[in-house]
C-alpha cells in the first residue's frame, strides 16, 4: 500500500514518520506541489550471518604441512 506526503509535513516529522514507514510496512511517496519527488520504504532485514559466508573459496593445493623449496634465514 503507498500513502502520499507533502515534503513540507515530511520534513516536520521526519523522524517520526520513519519509523512508522519501518513498523507499518508501507511505502510513503514525498510529493513537493502534488508531484512525486521520493518514495520512503522500510528496507528488508538480511538473515545472512557473516559466519561461514567464505566457505567453499579456499582450496588448497598439495601438502599444505612440508617445507617449501625456499632457502631463507629467520635470523637475519
């Protein structure tokens, strides 16, 4: 459902509004002289947890464990 507001309450009750727009559901389009300028909508909560979300991206290639064919001194 889209429900219409003039820029100028808008602008008043900004805050207010917006978390009505989040609660409601509703879009709200912002009109400045009857014309639509902006439309206000809650923005959809991600269920995505950045835990695992690399999974599967790595592959390791031979013996990850054995010395590498590299000469080099840790104490220098």
């Amino acid at each position: 459902m889209q429900r219409y507001i003039q820029a100028g309450k808008f602008k008043a009750e900004c805050l207010r509004i917006m978390e009505e727009v989040n609660k409601s559901g509703y879009e709200l389009i912002i009109t400045k002289r009857h014309e639509p300028i902006a439309k206000l909508c809650p923005i959809e909560a991600s269920d995505t947890s950045l835990f695992g979300k690399m999974k599967g991206t790595v592959h390791v290639k031979g013996d990850i464990t054995q010395p590498i064919d590299e000469a080099w001194d840790a104490d220098s």
